[in-house]
C-alpha cells in the first residue's frame, strides 16, 4: 500500500514540475516577444572577494529586483566593443551596432530569467584577471556604462588584507569552457586591489555611482542598507544581515608588504573620506 502512494506522491511530483516548465517556457517565450524587460540596470563591481558576491544575493531578495551573478554576458560583450572600436566602418555605424547588442543583452536576460514583474536586473561582475586577461578593468566600465548610460553602478570595496587574503584561499578560471585553474601571485592580487581602489578614486564623485565601503555595510547595516536602497530606489526592502568573516592567515611580514603596496591608495581614499572598509 505504502508502495503505491509513494508512486502517487512520486508521479504528482514530476506533473507539477512538468507543469512549472511549461509554465516558464510560456513567459520566457512572452517576455521575449514583447520585449519585456525591468526599465533600470545596476551592475554591481569592484575588486573580488570584495563583498560583491553578498551585496548581489542580498539585493536579489528586495522586491522587483532580478539578479544574475557572473553571467558572463557582459564580459563578452566589453570584448565585442573592444573589436568593434579598431575598425573605422564599424564605428560610423556604432549607434545602430549600440542598438543591435542592447537587444542581444536584452534577450539573453529574458531567455534566462523571468523578468514580468520585475523593475530592476542587477548583474555582478568583479574585476578579475581573469574574465579581463589584459587588466582592462576601466575599459569594461566605460563600455558598460557606454551601452547604458542610465546604469547605477554599485562598486565595492574591503580591506585590502581581508581582501587578498579571501582571493589567495580560491583558484581562478572554473567559468572557463577550457577550465585551466590558476592562483596568481601575491603581488598580482595586491595590483588587482589597487587596480580596482584607483577605479573607486576615478568614480567615487559620479551621481550614478555608489560606493560600498564593506566594513560600513558590516558595522552599521541598518543605515548602509538604507543608503543602498535609497541609491537604488527600493522602497520596503529588505536590510543587509552580515555574517562572521573568516579569520585571516598571512605571516607579520605578508602583512606588511600588503600595507607598504596598498598605502598609496589608503591614502588617497581616505582622502576622500573612504575609510571604513573592513
């Protein structure tokens, strides 16, 4: 008897999942006829291992919000504009090339998610070297925001110890079709977190830019959350809930020759009174 009802409860299972498909492959197919698409981006960027990757799923629970993380999209598209800009033909037509890649991002959103309901998409993208081989991280910003001049754009910052020490503890490359997995150097990761401090020093006075200091968003996340959502225009959102950061393992001396490589940028940060990062 249990035997049967088990098949039943089995055989209900998979119709309602069959059913929940059908369902998706309807919307998606009308989302993408109908060009239904959240009328604002945000793109939220920065070093990795610098808090992107909590800000994307903690904003992807506030209402009539879709996130995407790491799609990859828009990294290909940067190398299409990139190829697109060496050539004199291409650029004569670039609004009408403009036009024809926003439909192709459009389409792939729509083809992967559903959007109904939704006014805001936000995608993560850190600044790695290895979605960005030649380092050309100001280059993806500008293309980007090229594409959608409207874009509010989050981009995130942390302690540069804390920082490098997440970015030395993982391998780099496992989104690639041809995985070849990679650590880097320690100087490496030390020019990519001043790479990314200098790009926050560039952009940190632009009104559609905000800046994320991590240990704000950590220490005080009723009113850091409160900023983000007001930057962002969601009303009754839901606020950040930090979580124990792992302890850090670099030696006395690594320690220093972070402090030595970074203190450039510490600097000038604070300075323009970015200070609380973690």
């Amino acid at each position: 008897m249990s035997s049967l009802v088990d098949f039943s409860s089995r055989k209900s299972y998979r119709k309602k999942i069959l059913i929940k498909e059908v369902v998706k492959s309807v919307i998606l197919k009308l989302q993408r006829n109908f060009r239904i698409f959240p009328k604002e981006i945000c793109l939220i960027s920065g070093a990795p291992r610098s808090g992107t990757s909590v800000l994307c799923e903690w904003l992807g629970r506030q209402p009539g919000v879709v996130a995407f993380s790491e799609s990859r999209i828009l990294v290909s598209i940067h190398a299409l504009m990139e190829q697109i800009s060496r050539f004199q033909n291409l650029g004569r037509n670039s609004t009408t090339i403009i036009d024809l890649i926003r439909y192709l991002i459009f389409n792939y959103y729509s083809s992967s998610r559903i959007l109904i309901g939704k006014r805001l998409l936000v995608e993560k993208e850190p600044l790695e070297p290895i979605a960005f081989p030649t380092k050309e991280y100001e280059r993806f910003i500008i293309n980007i925001k090229r594409l959608f001049p409207e874009l509010k754009l989050l981009l995130a910052i942390r302690d540069p110890i804390a920082t490098i020490w997440s970015m030395t503890r993982r391998t780099w490359g496992e989104s690639l079709t041809k995985m070849e997995t990679k650590r880097f150097a320690l100087e490496e990761y030390i020019e990519n977190w001043c790479s990314c401090a200098d790009l926050v020093l560039r952009y940190c006075s632009d009104p559609n830019n905000y800046i994320v200091q991590f240990g704000r968003l950590v220490n005080e996340p009723e009113k850091e959350s409160s900023r983000i959502l007001d930057f962002l225009g969601i009303r009754k959102g839901i606020f950040f809930q930090p979580s124990q950061t792992k302890e850090i393992g670099f030696s006395n001396e690594e320690q220093k020759k972070i402090l030595r490589m970074v203190q450039p940028q510490i600097k000038l940060l604070n300075a323009k009174g970015i200070s609380d990062l973690g």
